[in-house]
C-alpha cells in the first residue's frame, strides 16, 4: 500500500514568482562588487581569465597565467571565458565570468524542479483516492513536491558557497541535475533521442570534472534499469555510453592533433582522474560520517525518510533512481585516497529529489520539529551577522568590534545604504515568513521546508550586504597584487615564482605581473611566497639577488611575499 493520503488542498504549488525571487535572491548576493576569493574561486578565475586573453593554445590547454592547471577538465572554463569575452569591457572581467555562474545554478535549479515534477506525477507516486474524493491531481501533486525538491536544494549548506564560485564544482553538481533530469526521460521514454541526450550530458560531465562520477552515474543507471525493461538497458549500453565517450573524446582528440605548445595535457589530466580512486579507508570514511550531515543539511533527513517510508514499494522510479546515484556517489567518497568536499557535492540533487518524496509521509511532529531547529538557529545566526556589524560600525560591544577588527588589521569600516536597506527588508520577510508559518499551520507539503531554505538566503544575503566589505579585505590580494605590480617594469619582463594558483591569477589580474610560462625559468625577477618572518632566500644571498619589495596581506600573520631582482655578474 502507498504511504501517501493527501487532500488537495496539501498540494498547493509556490508562486511562480516567489520561485524565481528566491532563486535570485539565493544567487545574485555573493556575485556582484567582490573580487576573487582567495583559494578555488580566484583560481577558477584566473583559468578563465587566461584563456579570455589568449590564443587557441590557451583554450586547450588551461593554465592559470602559465601555471598549468591538469585536475579538472575544460569545459566551465571555456563558457566562462566566452562570457569575459563577450561582456568583460562592459562589466568587467570578474563579473562577466560569473554570468556563467548564474547559468550553472540556474541549469541546477530547473533540473531538480523538473526532474521531481516528472517523478511525482507518475502513477505510483500519487497518493491514495480518498473515500469521499479530494485527493490532488497527478499534475498538482507533481508541483508541489517539485517545489519541495528546489527549496530542499537551496536550503543545502554544502551547495551554498560552492554555487557562488567560478569553479568548475559549480558546474559538475548543475550538469548532475541535468543528468537526472535526462535520465528520467530516458526511463519514461526508452526513446533514441532521449537515450542520446543523456549521452551527451554525461559527455560534458566528463569534460567539466573527469569521467568518475558519469561513469558512476551510468552504472547506477545500468543496476536500477532492468525493473524497467530490457530496451532500457540496450538503449544505455549501446546509445548512451557510445554517445558519451565520443563526446568525452573532443577535448583529448584536439589536444593530441593540434599539441598546444608543443604537448599534450591529457596524460596529466587523465592521472589526476586515476589519483582519485583508493582502497576505503579509514580516513575517507571518517571524513564523510564527520562532514555529510551538515553538508546535506536538511536533504538527507527526509531522503532516509522516503527510503523508510516508501520501503514497501522498492521498485518504484522515484525510489530506486535517485538512492542508486546516491550510493554510486557515497561509494566515490570512500574510494576517494583523502576524503574530499567537492565529491560529496554530487550527493545533493539526487539527495533533494529523493527527500521531496518524504514530505507527504512526515508525520506533524516531525515536520514541526525540523522547523523550530531551522526557526532557531538561523534566526540566530542572523541576528548574530546583524550585531557583528553594528559591533563593526559603532564599536559596541567593544570585544566584539575588537574581534572582528583584530580579523582584518587595517579595515576601515563603510556604511552602504542600499545594502543596508536590502538587508533590512530581507530581515523583515523573513519574520512574517515566521510568522505566517505559526500562525497560520499551513498544510502544503513544502511547508516543512521553507523556514529551512528561507533562512539560509536570509543569512547569506546579509553576508553578502552587511559583511561583504569586511570579507573581501579578508579574502582577496587585490592590495598586495598592485603593490607587487608598482614595483615591475611596464613591458617586457617576466616573473619566476612558487606561488599557488590562487595567488598567481590575483597578482596576475590586480597587478598585471607577467609570469613565465609553464617550465620557462630564466627571468629577471623572482616572486618567492614563504611563512613567517624567514625567507626561503636571503637578500645579499651569493649577490645575485636584490629585494624590491616584501609584503602580505594584513589579514594574513604567516604568508609573507618578498619580491626580488636577478642581479646580473
């Protein structure tokens, strides 16, 4: 017997509007008037940025101003240099690459939207027929978990940080969405063209993050697809994994015809696919018991309840689809040598779209209890972002002021009235939020979750106006990269260095430093990034080398960049 028994009234769908305001205001604050962050987001920018500005050899081969870059694939990097070249001279460069950010999200979002929708109006997802009538329509019942899934999705802490970055993470976890959404097709269908759409799909995933997870995805769908048909299975085998491994090939192809300067990356792309599968260890399992329940916060209550509750009906589509990628995933997390957050990413949409088929099935209690926990604790952690910044502002509470300045040595606090005002009116939405979820006890399904996702925007949206001069002080090198920039020549140098890619792609950018290319070592000058106060070269040291410039970022005690010329004998 089904678990479900709803009236129609449960299954009031979201505004059309208030969809798409949420989702703007999920992904528009984080993406305007900051610089890249120090670490994966300046990094991602900095490939994106190379190639927007060079030639064809740069497109093949992504580097970050002549660092090669070998993990990865191409694909995120390539859309956001088409977007640098496209509107970098109207918006800048920094932006422009992240319109391709809001693609990405947007890609995610409508995947897991329509993925659940064609799961929840299938037939043995409907709820029960009420003896006197009432019970929802296919399409109605569709929608309103459909909108569960999306706000799930947002409400995940895991996806909130990763979603605002020019990584390629940010596209893999879009095009797994989008996976699943062609998946779905394909088993409704068991058409060619859907088979072939999901070939594609998984092609590009190969091309935006390496071939494990899409091979993962495949062979889950191989393990779930014989309750659903013998064509099904050939159409996989002989359509869609042909059709993905053509795709997959583009890149290697090209790389091995044309040889961008003179090589190939694709050995060194193909062994850092190959470095991330191990035997299990202890230190991966640890990592992942340690860090999913608050990375997958609140997707994974509710998809164990849908497991629990739809137990009877184990070859049901909405059941067996999403848990067979999301143990396929889990099993990547394992095998993974060190344990790594951006392999618990492809958990999060099939952990959405799973957890919107616990919705109908979750007793009052339950319900009440996830959403007096969220109530709490991000009314909480709002409040707290509120008083860090007047602390910021006036100075009061001392120790808190003393904190947050002592943080960021040298931040000069600055009031901005529009972030301010977007701020309060944000503040305020979500008390009526609150308010209208107690005083009213709305029924609707996805009541159980929108104090969940609405106070997750909330707090980063107040990040984002309230916080967002003090965080980028923090996290970027645009001061030390013009300082390093105002000490080099104007043309015709380059610059031997060990610093990372983050820091490369910021000095690169802020400061127009010209570094050498990939193993070319025979500069003039030497940028050296050691910690603490001993260098790694002394300035006298044999007399062939001169310091020009030694600095760090104020927010950081131990990195320390010291910049030096080759003195010729």
């Amino acid at each position: 017997m089904k678990p479900v028994r709803l009236p129609a009234s449960a299954t009031l769908a979201l505004p059309r509007w208030g969809v798409i305001a949420l989702c703007l205001l999920y992904i528009l604050p984080g993406l305007i008037r900051r610089d890249p962050w120090k670490s994966d987001d300046a990094a991602g920018f900095g490939i994106m940025w190379t190639m927007a500005r060079g030639t064809w050899q740069d497109w093949l081969w992504p580097h970050v101003a002549g660092l090669p870059a070998p993990g990865e694939g191409p694909l995120a990097f390539w859309l956001g240099a088409l977007f640098i070249r496209l509107f970098g001279w109207l918006l800048g460069d920094a932006l422009a690459a992240r319109i391709s950010t809001i693609g990405f999200f947007i890609i995610g979002a409508l995947s897991v939207w329509y993925s659940t929708y064609l799961l929840g109006r299938r037939s043995e997802t409907q709820p029960l027929r009420l003896a006197f009538g009432g019970q929802p329509e296919a399409r109605d019942y569709g929608r309103t978990l459909a909108d569960g899934a999306l706000l799930i999705y947002l409400a995940c802490l895991g996806l909130l940080l990763r979603s605002h970055e020019t990584t390629a993470e940010a596209l893999q976890v879009s095009m797994i969405g989008f996976a699943i959404y062609s998946a779905v097709r394909l088993f409704e269908s068991q058409s060619l063209r859907s088979a072939m759409v999901l070939g594609v799909t998984l092609g590009l995933l190969v091309l935006t993050r390496g071939w494990l997870v899409p091979m993962a995805f495949w062979s889950a769908l191989v393990l779930v697809s014989p309750r659903h048909g013998d064509r099904l299975l050939q159409r996989l085998a002989l359509v869609t994994l042909p059709l993905g491994f053509a795709t997959a090939s583009i890149w290697p192809l090209l790389n091995a015809l044309m040889q961008p300067f003179g090589g190939n990356p694709t050995p060194a792309w193909l062994q850092w696919n190959a470095a991330q599968l191990a035997l299990p260890s202890l230190e991966s399992t640890v990592y992942f018991f340690k860090y999913i329940p608050w990375f997958a916060w609140p997707a994974w209550p509710f998809a164990a309840w849908a497991v629990y509750a739809w137990r009877k009906q184990r070859g049901a589509l909405h059941i067996t689809l999403p848990l067979g990628l999301i143990i396929a995933f889990i099993l990547l997390v394992l095998l993974h040598p060190h344990g790594e957050e951006s392999f618990l990413l492809p958990l999060l949409p099939p952990l959405s779209i799973l957890a919107a088929f616990g919705l109908p099935t979750m007793k009052r209690g339950a319900i009440n209890a996830v959403d007096w926990f969220a109530m709490m604790t991000l009314s909480t952690c709002a409040a707290f972002i509120w008083i860090g910044w007047i602390a910021k502002q006036t100075g009061w509470p001392p120790r808190l002021a003393h904190n947050a300045l002592k943080l960021a040595p040298g931040f000069k606090p600055e009031f901005n009235l529009l972030a301010f005002l977007i701020a309060a009116a944000a503040t305020i939405a979500w008390i009526l939020v609150i308010r209208w979820r107690i005083a009213r006890h709305p029924s609707v399904l996805w009541r159980a979750v929108v104090l969940s996702s609405g106070g997750v925007i909330l707090c980063w949206l107040l990040l984002m106006t309230l916080w967002l001069p003090w965080l980028n002080y923090g996290k970027s090198y645009a001061g030390v990269a013009k300082q390093i920039g105002a000490r080099l020549p104007s043309a015709d140098y380059c610059v031997d260095t060990n610093v990372g890619a983050a820091q490369r792609a910021s000095f690169a950018y802020f400061g127009g430093v010209e570094f050498a290319r990939f193993d070319k070592h025979d500069c003039a000058y030497l940028l050296l990034q050691d910690r603490g106060s001993d260098p790694l070269m002394k300035k006298d040291e044999d007399g062939r080398l001169a310091l020009l410039w030694e600095g760090r970022r104020p927010s950081d005690r131990d990195e320390r960049f010291r910049l030096y010329r080759r003195v010729k004998q």
